[in-house]
C-alpha cells in the first residue's frame, strides 16, 4: 500500500484478529500459523499472547497482505463480517481501482431495474452477503439492549431487505436499496466486485438480461472511463470484469508458453478460438500454461496448482520441487546471468503463493532475426515472462495495472522490507549473482530486480492474446 496510514490500519487489523488465536492450546498456535503464513514459535517462548505478538511481529510488512488474504480464506479463527469488510477494503485498495464517482453509481441506480436484478431470491441475497454487511441491524447499543430485554428480535437490514424488495416488491426502487447497504460511499473495488456479481450468472440465469444490464450499466460507468467486459466464459454464460477504458488495452491473453528448451514451431489453428499448436518435437520439451489466467495476472499458486494437477503430484512441496528444477533446467548453460537471477528471485525474495510469477519464457536462442527494416536484431535477450506486465502490455483490467502490484515495484518493495533468507514455495536456499540482460535490443546489464520485460511485440512466443 502506498498510504502508510493504510498499512498502519492493516496491521493493526490483522493484530485484532490474530488475537483471537488466544483461544487455541499452546501445541495449536504453530499449525495456525503456519496456516496463516506467520513463523513458528517455540512452545516456551511465553504465554499464548506473547507466543502469538511474537510471531507475527516476525511477518514483514511487505507480506502483511498476504497474511490478511489468508485470514479471509481460512482463518483458524472467527471473523465477523465488519472486520472481513474492513479487511478486504484495505487490501483491495492496493488494485488501484478506478474511481467510479457518486453522481455516476447514483444515476447507474436509478437507471437499473431492480425486479429483474432480484428475480431470484437467494442468489441474489448471497451475492448481498458477499459484499454488504446485510446482518446489520442499524440500532445503538442501547438501542439493542432495550428490544433485548422486551424479548423483541432486532430487526437488520436483511429483514428490511426481504421487506420491501420481495414480500412488498416495489417499496424500495434499486437506488433505496443501494442507498441501504452502502454502495454509494463504498470504496471503488468493492463497487466494481459488486456489479461484476451483479451481471453474473450467478444471480442472472439468462445471457440475454445479462447483456442488457451490462448495457444500462456501461451507459453509465464509460463517461467516467470504465465499462464491463467479457473477459471469460462459466459454463456457457459470460463473465463480465470491469476495466478502465483510458488504458491501452483489457484483454488477457489465453496462453503463456514458457520454459521451452528450444525454440518452439508455434501455429494457431483458429485465430479465433485463440487454439494454439505446438508442432515438432518432444511435446514436454515446452510448457503450455492452458488455463485462464486470472485477473489479477498469473499467481504463483496457480502455477504450482496446473503443474500438480498436469503432473498428478499428491505432495504440494514435491510438486513445488519439481516445478523449480524444471524451470530452472529450461534457462541456456551459456547463460549464467539468467540462472542467477532465478536462484537469486527465490533466495532473496522468497516469493509467497500470491506472489506475480516470473516464469523463463520460450524461444530465446539468442539467433538474430530480421526486423521490418531488414536490419537483424537480436532475439528477446531477457528470456523471461512477468505475467502481469504481459497482462499491461496485452491490455488487462485494473487489478493488474496499478502501479502498486507491477513485478519491478514489488519486487523492489520485497527486496527493501524482507529480511527471509528462504523461499516457502521451493524450500531451497541457495546463493548466486543479480545480474542478467534486460533488454530486448541490446545486450546491457542492469542490477536486479530488472525491468519487466513482455518479449516480442508480437507475443507469439510469450503469451498468445486472443
């Protein structure tokens, strides 16, 4: 987070939270840890508090984030839904989201038809439990003291929801109800998540209402320079990803080739469909990352997923193992600079699951190949992918192009804030040099972390857009 005051907020947070670790027996709190990517303590390094501001004391404040991600997926303890808000505004605020102004969100209110956005009951009640603190009962604590004694249930805005949009339906119009769960102060991501929900098909079964909503609402939101977008497919309907319209570009692109021992012979057999084919030679000598590449850009844990699931590994570490060795044995012998900054990447670093992944991209035999201009240049020097600057040069949406979240800049971040010598990912711990060529016209060198290089302009050989 770039706002100080956010981190300090964040922390404290997450020291709220891990708190409640109190409740666990002394031989509980390391696997709790573990689960939330703090570091051990021993068992007699004091009382359970002290054993647990001990640990997390120990986390980075570069990893902090990554912590409070892991309290929302699988804490080890209770958190209620106005600390999960809070959590999630402060970690989304990193996205860098686009502003999405309030004249804008409530003119986009009154716009929408909200018999068709809550024609199916709980799916749309889910998708308001999601984003909005719908148990809220709005009452003082006095207030609810006194109903309690009385014997009288409060009555939250669940109730008043299920009230007057589907007991009562036309009582509340869709700027009544936004009004009553807090869309127009909401932060921007929180907003842009929402109406992604909104138009899914999760809430509306039929593509044909979808497109319409879509419709009402990019009428609104592209004045302001954002729109929905198809940037997926869910069993047939479409997935809709809000995207800024004044950046260069929103699409992601379908595949990433990588860590190929030779240069591979790559053909599309529908430039359409984005079906790529890899023609000759030994089929395991390239790797094809064939699975959407998610929003916020391509994630070490989703590499670890597809390379255990291609490779049918049950062990999470063999398979991290076998993923290290395999990418590290794809870089050039006479390229030691190359093999320094991987084993450097992860000793230094020790990137965490959430973690961009920069992967050894395919093709780079250092040949040289003729330009436009018929002079010969020579072949992407760098040979590597950092998936989410692929994602800002083929176009992505905002959670990938914020200045917060590019690889040089966490990088750099890591660097500076982490003092951890070994990497979770790959348990290794290893020495090598910072040094490696980062640019794709000449053969320079430039002290690591380097620059985020794409590859070719025509990404043929990194990552195929579709």
């Amino acid at each position: 987070m770039a706002d100080s005051r956010d981190r300090s907020a964040l922390r404290k947070l997450v020291d709220e939270v891990v708190a409640g670790l109190g409740s666990l027996t002394h031989r509980e709190l390391n696997p709790a840890f573990q689960q939330l990517g703090m570091p051990p303590v021993p068992d007699d390094a004091g009382s359970k508090r002290e054993r647990i501001e001990l640990s997390l004391g120990q986390v980075p404040e570069a990893e902090l984030p990554q912590v409070a991600q892991r309290i929302l997926e699988r804490s080890p303890v209770h958190v209620s839904p106005s600390r999960r808000y809070q959590l999630e505004d402060l970690l989304w605020a990193e996205d860098a989201p686009p502003e999405i102004p309030k004249k804008a969100r409530r003119e986009l209110a009154r716009a929408l038809d909200l018999s068709e956005l809550a024609q199916h009951h709980d799916r749309f009640l889910r998708l308001l439990d999601r984003f909005w603190i719908a148990e809220d009962s709005g009452f003082s604590f006095k207030e609810l003291e006194g109903l309690l004694v009385n014997g009288t249930r409060p009555v939250t805005l669940r109730d008043r929801i299920e009230r007057h949009v589907f007991r009562n339906p036309g009582d509340w119009s869709t700027e009544d109800l936004f009004d009553n769960l807090g869309v127009f102060e909401a932060g921007d991501a929180r907003l842009a998540r929402f109406l992604e929900g909104l138009v899914s098909a999760d809430v509306l079964l039929d593509e044909h209402l979808q497109e319409k909503t879509v419709g009402t609402i990019n009428g609104h939101l592209r004045a302001v320079g954002v729109e929905l977008r198809v940037t997926g497919n869910d069993g047939g309907y479409p997935v809709f990803t809000v995207v800024p319209t004044r950046l260069h570009g929103s699409r992601r692109p379908k595949n990433i080739i990588f860590a190929s021992f030779t240069k591979p012979d790559i053909r599309f057999r529908s430039s359409v469909d984005n079906d790529i084919e890899i023609v000759g030679g030994n089929p395991d000598d390239t790797l094809v990352y064939d699975r959407e590449v998610p929003i916020e850009g391509l994630r070490w844990r989703d590499l670890h997923a597809w390379w255990q699931d291609a490779r049918e590994i049950s062990s999470e570490t063999e398979a991290r193992g076998a993923l290290y060795q395999r990418l590290l044995k794809s870089l050039p012998d006479n390229s030691e600079g190359q093999k320094n900054l991987f084993i450097a990447y992860h000793q230094i670093l020790g990137p965490a699951p959430g973690d961009p992944a920069p992967c050894p991209k395919c093709g780079c035999t250092g040949t040289t190949g003729p330009s436009r201009s018929a002079a010969p240049r020579p072949c992407c020097a760098p040979a590597w992918i950092f998936s989410c600057c692929c994602l800002t040069g083929s176009a992505s949406s905002w959670r990938s192009t914020g200045p917060s979240t590019t690889p040089a800049t966490a990088a750099a971040r890591r660097i500076r804030a982490s003092t951890r010598t070994w990497s979770p990912l790959t348990e290794i711990s290893s020495s090598g040099g910072t040094k490696c060529s980062a640019s794709a016209t000449t053969n320079s060198s430039i002290s690591m972390p380097p620059r985020p290089f794409c590859g070719s302009s025509s990404r043929t050989c990194s990552a195929a857009s579709g």
